[in-house]
C-alpha cells in the first residue's frame, strides 16, 4: 500500500452516498445512559436471594444468567460483601446557575440552532470518566458546568459557533461521546467566562465511500458502533476499535490519537491516516 494518500481520487467519488445515521445515543443522554457512571441504565449486576446476576440483554453475561463465581470473586478479591454496597447516589435536583453571555445566547436563539440550558443536559457534559470525574458527579461536587449545551448539525453550524464564540470571549469545549479520560472535557473549575458545550452527536451522516479505495468519509459525532454498523453492511470494517467503542466517537478518536488494548491488530488511530503540512498520507 502506497504511503502517500491520492487526493485525486476524491474527484471520482459519489457524492450521492450521502447517508442520515440515526443514532444509538439520543440527544438526552440520560434517558440511555447512567449519568453517575459508565455505561446504559439497563446493564448493571444486582443482587437476588443471594445471588449475583447482569441485568438487560446487550451482553452474553446479561438476561439476568446467574454469576455463580463472581460473588466470591468479589468478596476473595476484594475483601467485599453485598453489605459493604454503597446506596446509589440520585440524580441531583440543583444545579449551578448558568452563566450566559447575553450577546451570544441571544444570537445562537436567532439562528433556530438546537439548544438546552436544562440542569441534567448540563452536568452530565460537565466531565469525562475519570475516577475524580465519577466520585464529583457522584457527590454534586462540581462548581462549573457547562451553561449553555449546544447541537450543530453540520459543519457550517461549528463555524458559525466558533466565530460567534471568539468574538464575545465564550468558552468552548467540543464533546462527542463523553469517554474522555485526559480531562479535556472537563470544565475548568475556576472558569469564569460563560462555558459552552458543543455536543457533535447529531454531526454523524456517512457523506462519502469509496469501496475500491477503501476510504470513507463521516462526520465526526458518529459514534464507533454506528459508524462500525454501516461499514458492516457494506462489507467493510473500520479496523480501529477502542475498548470505548459503544460510546466514543470518531471525532474523539482523531483528537486524542486514540488508543486502547486491542490496538495490537490495526495499530492506534494515529497509524490510520495522518496529516502534516496538509497532505493527508495513509501509513503503511
């Protein structure tokens, strides 16, 4: 495989493969996600006369199947017991006051642009998944969250964002699936400028494949099991698969160089392509 990626053949693409990608992950995340934590709200162990089982059906460990040995995996391992279990903390009714820059919000309602200054859109985009994020969401330790969550549709839509964003000193932080565990979608706890988040997830559509040249294009809110669910029904696959692939997106991926433990097949995110001095080039 040539190293030095052809630009010329963008030129010979359909430009009508254009695909809409509905999504696994809803705008109100909450209503599929835990919101204290990792994962979906219906895929959790549980305990009954006992005995320890996995509830919903999105694993081969769930349809509530007991787990004979993990109990006293548990309790071996980690000298625990179901009576040492922590009441699990609910989802809080307060939150900060959101901080708004007049200017900006005024215009981003004049544009017809989708957004929410809900409390719970807020703060479950006001971290990524560190342990310090999960104990502060836990325990409503948080002094700043984002003020302002917005959704672009599209490419145009970030500009605009951008430019509205640095002409009225608006704080910005980009976030696609939440996974982060760099701390760059955390809010800077000290800000004191209004923090805007832009949530790329309804930024997903395939808007080009080449299948002789194996090159495809999608927005960068696509999340990795849709994104990897489309190439599947063309016979294709990405390659590059994070252990966070249900929930992170491509855009994330591309951003942090992504990595992860399965990275020893395909390589990380950085061996797929590359850009310097703007010539895009495909490793070898």
């Amino acid at each position: 495989m040539s190293k030095n990626f052809d630009t010329n053949i963008v030129k010979t693409l359909d430009r009508t493969t254009i695909r809409n990608v509905e999504s696994v992950v809803p705008k109100k995340r909450q209503e599929l996600l835990k919101w204290n934590g990792w994962g979906y709200n219906d895929s959790k162990f549980y305990i009954e006369d006992n005995k320890v089982f996995f509830s919903g059906s999105r694993y081969p460990i769930g349809n509530d199947i007991e787990l004979p040995n993990f109990r006293k995996w548990i309790e071996k391992n980690f000298n625990l017991t179901p009576d040492d279990a922590l009441e699990i903390p609910k989802l809080p009714t307060t939150f900060p006051e959101p901080i708004l820059n007049e200017t900006f919000y005024n215009t981003i309602k004049d544009m017809k642009m989708d957004y929410s200054v809900d409390g719970e859109d807020r703060l479950i985009r006001c971290h990524g998944q560190t342990v310090h994020d999960v104990y502060f969401v836990r325990a409503n330790k948080f002094k700043r969250i984002p003020d302002l969550i917005l959704w672009p549709k599209c490419h145009d839509d970030v500009v605009k964002i951008v430019k509205l964003a640095d002409e009225n000193n608006v704080m910005l932080i980009p976030f696609g699936g939440g996974t982060s565990v760099s701390g760059s979608i955390t809010c800077p706890q000290d800000e004191e400028r209004s923090i805007v988040v832009m949530d790329t997830s309804q930024m997903n559509r395939l808007l080009w494949l080449d299948k002789e040249n194996l090159v495809a294009c999608f927005e960068s809110g696509i999340v990795g099991q849709d994104l990897e669910r489309i190439l599947q029904d063309e016979g294709l696959t990405m390659g590059h698969e994070p252990d966070s692939i249900e929930f992170s997106t491509l855009g994330g991926w591309i951003a942090t160089r992504a990595s992860g433990m399965k990275k020893m097949v395909y390589g990380n995110m950085r061996h797929c392509y590359t850009s310097e001095n703007g010539d895009m080039q495909r490793c070898t």
